[in-house]
C-alpha cells in the first residue's frame, strides 16, 4: 500500500505543471501568499502611479495570475502594455477584461489610445466623444479627442473645441500643450508659442510639452535651441523615441555623426506608430559591423521609398564586401536593384498588420532559407547599414560608380519623347511631397514660389516629375505664368519609377523638393537642386550639398532664408548649370 502510495506521488510529481498565464509572457511562476499578492498589487500600483510601465509590470503580472479576472488589474496591466507599445497583448488583455466585465471609462480610454497610436483616428475620435458623454468633467479626454482630430487635419473644430473648454480646465498644461499643437499646424510656429509658453509654467518637466516645443524651433530653422529641448525631453522622458529623432536629425544636420547614430536607432522603437515602424520576420542575427568576406547579409527595406533609396546609396559598398548580398525593398524597386546588382538577390517586402503592428516578410529571400536553400549570416536594417563606415562627417562618401541605373530601353523611348519637344534644355521639376498634411505645407515651395522659375519659360522645357495628382497645379501654372509644364499623362510616375529614373535620365537638370523625386534624380548622378525650407537633415554637416551623391545641392532657411532668398539661390544655380540669359 505504501509503495503504490509513493508510485502515486512520484507520477504527480513528474507531470508536466500547466502553464500560468505569467509563465506564458516570459515570467517564472510563484507561490504566492497574501502578505505576497498585496505587496505586489502595491508596488505594481506605485510604478504605475509614477507611470514607470517598465517596473509596474511585472509584480502586476504576478498578481494577476492570483487574480485573473480583477478589473483593476487587468485595467492597469492593459495599460502598461499599450504604454510599451506591446499592443498585441494589451488587446488580449482588453478583451479578457470586456469578457468579464461592462466597459469602464478606464477601459475605453485605453482602447482610444490604442486607436491612436494605430491611426484609426475616426475610432478614436468617437471614443473621444464617447468618455466626454461618460466623464465630462476630465481634461484628458478633450486632450485625447484634439489628437484624434489631429490625425484627421481637423484643426478647426479642434481649435474651436479647446477654446471652448479651456476656461473650464484653466491650469491643465495638457489642454494648453494639444491647442498649440493644433495652432502650430494651422497658423505656424510663431502663433502657438503663447500656448507652449503657458503649458511650461503649468508644468515646466512635461515631457510631451517640451518635445513639442522642440520642433516649434526645428520649424524655426533655430537648431540650438530644438537640440537643447529635445535633450530636455530625452532627460525627462528617455524611454520615449520621438524627442532623440529630434536629437538625432538635427546632430545628422550639424555632422555629429556619433551623437546621430547613437539616437537614430530609435526610430525602430514598437512604442512608434505603425506608419513609422515595421518588425521583421526573417530572425537573422542583426550585421553590427563585422568583416562580411565570405559573409552573406540581408539589407532590410524600411521607411518610405525616398528614404529607401536615399540610404541604398550605401548599397554599392555592402554589394562589394560581402559574398552575397540580399536585398529587401519596394516592389517598385525590385527591377532597378535587379539591374544595378546583378549578384545580388532582390526580393519586394510583403506586410501583414496584426494588432496595430506591421510584420515585414521578404518572400523571395526568407523561402529559400526555410527551404535550406539560401543560407544568409547577418541582416541590417537599410538605414542603419552606413553607420559602422559613417563615423564622421568626412567619412561620408559618394561612390565612385552611380547608385541608381536607369533602363537603356526606357530611357531611349523617353529621349524621344523629350526630343519631340524641341531642343531647350529640359528641367526636371518636382515642388513638394505627396504627403501634403497640413504641418508640412510650409516647408514645401508653391506655386507663387515657383515664379522666378518660370521666367524663363521661352529658353527651357520644364518636364512634370511631380508624382501624385497634380492636374490643377499644372493648369494654375498654365493661367497664372503661361509656363507649360510638360506631363507625360500615360505616366503614372508614383507607380512606375522605372519611369521616372528614364525621364531624369534625359534631363539636363532636376530642380525638386526633398521628397522621393529629387531623392531619385541625386541618386541616378544627375545634377540636381533640391529646394527646401528646412535643411535636409541628410546633408552630414555640408553647407550647401549632399555628401553621398555626386552632383546634388541643396538651397534652404539654413541662415534663415525666406522663400524668395531660396529661390534666387535656385534660379542662380538653374542659369549658371544651364548657360542661360538673365
């Protein structure tokens, strides 16, 4: 009896122990008494209090297995994971909680801020409305509803409604922070400065008043001042990516590369929108600067296809060192690459969203290595390929050969089509991004500016590289100037950048913004002049051009230069390249 006793226990003991659901998010399990569960209920609460999401979460984690259906815990544990940006696991959280229990204010307010930070701004702004109709008398959901209108260019009705609710909540910097905001988007830098100004002396260590605050001055080309504010930011706040991008463009701007590329790497963050970020699915250890002789390494696409092409000008030197070069980008990249490197193997990104996160796959490359087919060493996001040869400003080089190569076949039947148009020099014109909203109008020329340009209509050929509907400008260009700027209509120069590499290919000058076009054009070798209200933060520590190309320049506020003293720069430059009168 006693040995079938002791066979019975030593079974029990060998069975596997269920899962706690704190040993499936990475935590070990523990015993737990009460004078324990309190303890931990209370330090989690205290970090939360503090908003130290990082500490807070694990003793309410260790609570929550003793608790799991509590809605005070699961409320403070949904919030900490949508603070850290692990959104995947706070909407499970979410909907254990709503499973067990009627929504809260708390509940949804997390909910909201999940919407934000997912862009689902009409989501958020109803759910703004919503906490306004529940709990009126907090300041936090009218600062929450402006933000969602922010992401809809609702400045109007946003302004409107923070007048109106600010003589109710007079000392709440929040409420005096998001109205700037707004303001400064609407009417410019200099107008919100009063409400910045006042949203300080309420709060002089709010992190997010100081970091908006810093790119008021970024917009004001006043680059000491933004870099001083932002490392503000970064001291109250180090957790937070968005101030050390600011730190980390303007240090770029100024050509203190170590400053840059120490803050650069957090525009990789989670805790960044989904626009702004992506996560890879490849699981290849990450290239930290290690001789690739022999080495394989995939370059990982990332950012916006300007931004793509800008950094694949360090592509040329990884295609040399390494044994075998992968490449993941654009779909519309992926015949240029092919072209450019021919050893190399392209393959165009696929994305899957999934719970407010962006997985980036690369078919053509990760297949083969599942199947065993491709064995690849290393991987390295685009951007931070450069970083391990860019230690200075003057190691920034340009290649010795051009980074981009336009199709012969193409580039011959657009040569034609230009040479249709008579024998002007032809300039290549592209005026803003086709990412207008409303706080990055101001930086962009218009067409008023454009003007001095289109003096000389009579001795060039202006060559439409604006991708984007632009039909109304054109005509507007037509009335106002008498300019033609010429539009090939079966072109759809978004889509088909084959296309516009063809087309630059045959212009003798590309004038552009700092936006995907002009990115193009310096990156095929052609002479190009970028015009921008704010110096180009790729610039590495250069007056007056771009370092990594060959031909590029670039006219902008850096001495605080107004748009007529830009376009003078540009027309100068324009007449001097091309020989022409006046």
């Amino acid at each position: 009896m006693a040995t079938a006793r002791k066979r019975k226990t030593q079974q029990k003991a060998a069975a596997p122990k269920k899962k706690t659901k704190l040993e499936k998010l990475g935590f070990q399990d523990v015993d737990m008494s009460i004078k324990e569960l309190r303890q931990s209920l209370n330090k989690g609460i205290k970090y939360a209090e503090a908003e130290d999401w990082e500490n807070a979460l694990p003793p309410l984690l260790k609570a929550w297995d003793a608790m799991p259906d509590d809605i005070g815990v699961l409320t403070l544990i949904a919030q900490g994971l949508s603070r850290l940006g692990v959104r995947e696991y706070a909407i499970k959280v979410l909907e254990r909680a709503l499973s067990q229990h009627e929504p809260t204010i708390d509940l949804c307010t997390i909910m909201q801020t999940l919407a934000l930070d997912m862009g689902m701004y009409e989501v958020a702004s109803k759910l703004g409305l919503q906490l306004i109709a529940m709990e009126p008398n907090a300041p936090r959901h009218y600062v929450n509803l402006a933000t969602a209108y922010t992401g809809m260019n609702a400045f109007d009705e946003s302004i409107e409604m923070l007048q109106a609710i600010l003589p109710v909540f007079p000392d709440t910097a929040d409420l005096w922070n998001v109205l700037a905001t707004q303001v400064r988007a609407r009417d410019g830098a200099a107008a919100a400065d009063v409400f910045f100004d006042e949203a300080l002396r309420l709060n002089p260590d709010d992190f997010k008043v100081i970091s908006n605050y810093a790119q008021s001055f970024t917009a004001r080309l006043e680059y000491d001042k933004a870099l001083a504010m932002n490392l503000r930011a970064v001291e109250v706040n180090p957790s937070n990516p968005e101030p050390r991008m600011g730190v980390a463009q303007i240090s770029f701007m100024k050509g203190d590369m170590k400053t840059g590329w120490e803050n650069y790497k957090h525009r990789l963050s989670p805790r960044r929108k989904i626009t702004q970020t992506q996560i890879y699915t490849h699981g290849l250890e990450e290239w930290q600067g290690e001789n690739l002789e022999g080495k394989a390494v995939l370059v990982a696409a990332e950012q916006g296809i300007g931004d793509e092409v800008m950094f694949g000008n360090y592509l040329p030197y990884l295609y040399e060192r390494a044994a075998k070069l992968a490449i993941g980008c654009d779909r519309r990249l992926v015949s240029i690459y092919q072209r450019r490197f021919p050893d190399a193997i392209v393959s165009a990104y696929v994305d899957q969203i999934k719970a407010g996160y962006r997985y980036r796959t690369f078919p053509f490359i990760q297949g083969p290595m599942q199947k065993g087919e491709l064995h690849m060493d290393y991987a390295i996001p685009l951007a931070s390929a450069p970083m391990y040869d860019w230690l200075t400003k003057d190691d920034v080089k340009c290649h010795p050969d051009t980074f981009l190569v336009a199709d012969p076949v193409r580039a011959a039947d657009f040569k034609s089509r230009l040479q249709a148009l008579g024998d002007k020099p032809k300039v290549g014109l592209a005026w803003r991004s086709g990412l207008m909203a409303a706080d990055r109008v101001g930086i962009y020329a218009g067409i008023d500016e454009l003007a001095p340009l289109f003096a000389y209509k009579d001795q060039v050929d202006f060559v439409n590289l604006q991708y984007g509907d632009c039909t109304h400008e054109l005509l507007e260009m037509k009335e106002r100037y008498g300019v033609t700027v010429h539009n090939f209509e079966d072109v759809n120069l978004k889509a088909d950048i084959e296309a516009n590499l063809a087309i630059m290919e045959n212009c003798d000058i590309m004038i552009g913004a700092c936006s995907a076009p002009g990115i193009f054009s310096m990156s095929l070798g052609r002479p190009t002049m970028l015009m921008h209200k704010v110096p180009p933060w790729y610039c590495y520590g250069q007056q007056n051009s771009i370092p990594f190309v060959k031909d590029c320049h670039f006219s902008s506020g850096l001495q605080g230069h107004d748009w007529a003293e830009i376009m003078e720069e540009v027309r100068k430059w324009m007449v001097s390249r091309l020989n022409l009168k006046g």
